[in-house]
C-alpha cells in the first residue's frame, strides 16, 4: 500500500483519488478550527469556496453561522473567524457552520471525489491513526492514503508538512512513500523535539503573530487532546462513526 503526501491542493489532486483515504491537514488553522469546532458541539462544518457561495448557501440553511477568513481576517459581515478560540460551545454548540478559507475548505473541496475524507491536525493526530488501522482492516479494496497538505496558496507550508510527517511516523505501517512523504518524515524527526519554535518560525505562523494569533499558534501545536477524527458526509464535515 501507498502513502503519498501532497504539497497543496488544486483540481490536480483528482487523479490521485480513487481508491484513497484522504487526509487533508491545514494546521494553522483551519482543520484545527474544524476538529475544534466539532469537539465544542457544533453539528457540521459545511466547506464552500467563497464568501458570497457562503452567504448564499445560508438563505438555504436558517441558523447557520457564517465562519471563515481572508489573509487570515475574518471576513467582513462573518458570525466568526478562523482562530479557534471563535468556536467556543456558547456559540457553535447545535449550529451548523458554513466555513471558507483560503487554503483549507479549498483542499477538502479538491479532495471531495474521494470515497473518504478526513481532517487531520496535531490536536487529533492519535485518533486518526487509530481510524485509519480500523478502517484500513476493513476497506480491503483500498489502494493507499493521499495525506493532502492545505499549503498555502499554492506554496509549501511547514506546519502541514511537520504534521503529515509526524503521522507517518507514528502509523508504523511498512508503506511504500512518495519523496514529500520521505522529506515530510525526514522534517519531523528533525523538528520534534523544538516543534512549537519550528513551527513558530513558519512564514504562515510569523503573518499570524503579525496579527497577535500567538495563542492560536500554541493551541494548533498541542498534540492528540481531541478524540475526534473529522470526516466529509455528503458535502458536510461530521464526527466519524
Ligand atoms: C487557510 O485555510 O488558509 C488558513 O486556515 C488560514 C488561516 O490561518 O486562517
């Protein structure tokens, strides 16, 4: 079986999907907000592309909220951002979000073909190992897991790339890799033991200190404190069962 890491996510992503477990990861910040989200109540996360596709689709959807960012600012007229910290269960508790973010519901939208799509970030990282054990167990038709980092704009982003190579690391599993999944491993056994002040380092992590998201930064580091592995239902992100 194969595991492939890719650097970004476009529509030239499609051919890669038949037959995969997806993992799309965007660490700083939107499958971390997701998983956060999920974990404070929140009933789906329904990933669109643009701000106005958002507003529109929330005439179809009463009591939705609005959620999302651009160059990392909540957008304009929005209920809330991208930080985590927005999700609290007071407001997301029994809602719906409708969420656009510049890289990562753009990823999870390129990735929708595939038979599953999971959100990954450090803060659930166990839990999607332990699901993928199972369900590759299960789904012996599988032919290997697409780790799709969100990137960002099209650019290689650390962050992503730290966490996809922590989660081949400690999958165990003797899979053949592409060479991102190699350097992606190669990138986390040399930041492990420092990777809050590696990933700190980061061009997307420095425009979010710019911006005073330190703390978002922190909470996105913390590793497995979320049971939860997000996955695409029929064009929701929903808890997996
Ligand atoms: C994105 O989807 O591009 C990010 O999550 C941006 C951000 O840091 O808010």
């Amino acid at each position: 079986m194969l595991i492939e890491v890719l650097p970004s996510a476009n529509l030239s992503v499609l051919p890669y999907l038949q037959n995969k477990i997806v993992i799309v990861i965007d660490v700083l910040r939107a499958t971390s907000t997701m998983v956060t989200a999920l974990a404070n109540g929140c009933q789906a996360i329904i990933p669109v592309l643009t701000p106005e596709e958002a507003i529109e689709k929330r005439l179809m959807i009463p009591g939705a909220l609005l959620g999302g960012e651009r160059k990392a600012i909540k957008i304009e007229g929005f209920d809330l951002g991208n930080s985590p910290f927005d999700y609290v269960p007071e407001k997301v508790g029994g809602k719906r979000i409708i969420m656009t973010t510049t890289n990562g519901t753009r990823a999870i939208r390129a990735a929708a073909e595939a038979p599953h799509v999971w959100m990954a970030s450090f803060l659930n990282l166990q839990s999607i190992i332990l699901s993928l054990y199972r369900h590759l167990e299960s789904n012996r038709n599988l032919e290997g897991i697409l780790i799709i980092c969100a990137g960002t704009e099209d650019r290689f982003d650390l962050p992503d790339t730290l966490c996809a190579g922590m989660l081949i690391d400690q999958l165990r599993l003797d899979l053949e890799v592409n060479d991102l999944a190699k350097a992606a491993m190669m990138l986390y056994s040399l930041a492990k033991d420092d990777l809050v002040n590696v990933i700190r380092s980061s061009d997307h992590a420095r425009r979010l200190m710019e911006l005073e998201f330190d703390r978002d930064i922190i909470y996105c580091c913390t590793q497995n404190i979320l049971p939860i592995v997000p996955v695409l239902k029929e064009g929701e992100i929903v808890w997996l069962t």
